[in-house]
C-alpha cells in the first residue's frame, strides 16, 4: 500500500526560496507533492481563501504587503498545519518552542527538512487556533522591528552594519571587503570563511572562493561563459565550477 500523499503550498516572497525549497521536498522523497507555490503574498490568500485540500504550508513570515501572519489572520478556517521558513535568528525563534508551530531556518537544510517533516507525521496537528497565533506574533514583534547588525572590527573600532545592507562580501587574503547598498565598503580583518558562518544563516550565498553574495541585490543570473551572476550596481562577479551547480538550483528558476 502506498503511503498518502502530502500535498503541500509553498509561500514566500524570494523565488529562490520556493524554488530551492521544491527540489529539497522532491529530493527527501517523502511523498510530498507542491500543489502550488507563491511568491506574492495575496494571490497565496486569495488561493487558501478557496480552502483546497491542503496538509501543509511552508510559509515565509516577513514578506512585503500581506506577512505571514497577516494571511493566518485573514483565514475563517485553517485545515492546514503551517511550517514558518524563517531567517530570523536562533534566540528570536525561541518563541516558536512556545508554540504549536513548527519552524525551519533558511537556508534550510536537508537534515532539518526531513527532521521536521518527520516530526509533523508523527504529531499531526489540528489547525491553528487565533488566540495562539497572537501570542507568537506578539513575541516575535520586537525582532521583527529591529533590524540584525553584524559587528565590524575595523582599524578604529567597531562598526554597526545593518545585515540586509550588506550586498557581498569579496575575499582578499585574510581581509574581506564588505560591499554596502549605500555604496560604501569597508575591510576587516577577517577570512571570508569566517564571515561566511556568521552571514550564511541570512541567506548569504557563496558563489566563488572570493565572493559571498546577498540574493537580495542580484539582478541577474547569466549561464553564458561559465556563469557569472550581475548585482544591483553592475557588478559581474563569476560563479566557480564548484559552486555552478549549487547556484543554478538555488536559482533555477531565474533567467
């Protein structure tokens, strides 16, 4: 006999996200099947709004427009149980372990994907209650107002740097560069290597053996002449061989 299938709706703003997030579920090959995935917040609402048969909801919560609890909210019945993908830190989603919502953080790895999935079979939840989702909006309200900094040490001191300000980071020797939306760049004395632990945990993608890459100010991936990707102030910065395959998942969706 053939174990159900579970049928599951992807919802979050950055299409790398549901991309990546699709291969994972197909790749754990756990029966899940994405019946639907969303990048813009009230089309995800108008279609669970229609209340199709759904198991699971893998739901981004900061999103322009609709959050994620905003489309929680707006729902008269929830038949579905929800997994929060979230990038918000390890003591921020502390709130979570006082919920009956499960949570992954991105990047999302295979082992905390099959964990989870494996811990929704075993409990199978019923719905989602609104006094409770209260409670855990009203927990996360503080982190979601105050943007994570990264401490810099610089030759004068530290600087404060505002995480989602940061377009890439550019290896030199045992320096790096951080390159800044507002044009700015300074240099630490730091390996790439090590900011990269610090920045993977937002969403930061490696690229290149010098080249550590916010997704949020990529223009555009090229597949041409080896690939390279192009960022929000022209830059071209190559894509290694060894990392070709796992950005083109990542963004297989795009270009």
């Amino acid at each position: 006999m053939r174990p159900q299938l579970i049928k599951a709706v992807l919802i979050d703003d950055e299409l790398h996200c549901t991309a990546s997030l699709a291969i994972h579920l197909q790749e754990l090959n756990y029966n899940v099947t994405v019946v639907k995935s969303f990048n813009k917040a009230n089309d995800a609402l108008d279609f669970l709004q229609q209340q199709p048969e759904i198991d699971l909801v893998f739901l981004d919560i900061e999103m322009p427009g609709l959050s994620g609890f905003d489309i929680l909210e707006q729902l008269n019945n929830i038949s579905f149980d929800v997994i929060f993908v979230t990038a918000y830190n390890q003591y921020a989603i502390n709130a979570f372990k006082y919920s009956a919502f499960d949570y992954l953080l991105k990047p999302v790895e295979d082992i905390e994907l099959s964990q989870c999935i494996g811990r929704w079979k075993e409990k199978k939840k019923n719905g989602i209650e609104k006094p409770q989702l209260a409670f855990l909006k009203e927990l996360l309200y503080q982190q979601q107002n105050r943007p994570a900094k990264l401490a810099l040490p610089t030759t004068e001191g530290l600087a404060f740097v505002t995480i989602d300000h940061i377009t890439r980071c550019q290896s030199d020797s045992n320096y790096t560069h951080f390159h800044l939306a507002d044009g700015e760049n300074l240099m630490i004395c730091k390996t790439l290597k090590d900011v990269e632990s610090a920045l993977t945990p937002y969403g930061f993608i490696r690229i290149h053996q010098s080249h550590l890459v916010n997704p949020k100010y990529i223009q555009k991936l090229v597949k041409n002449d080896g690939g390279y990707l192009v960022m929000n102030d022209s830059s071209q910065l190559r894509i290694s061989k060894s990392k070709k395959e796992a950005v083109l998942n990542a963004f297989n969706m795009i270009g």
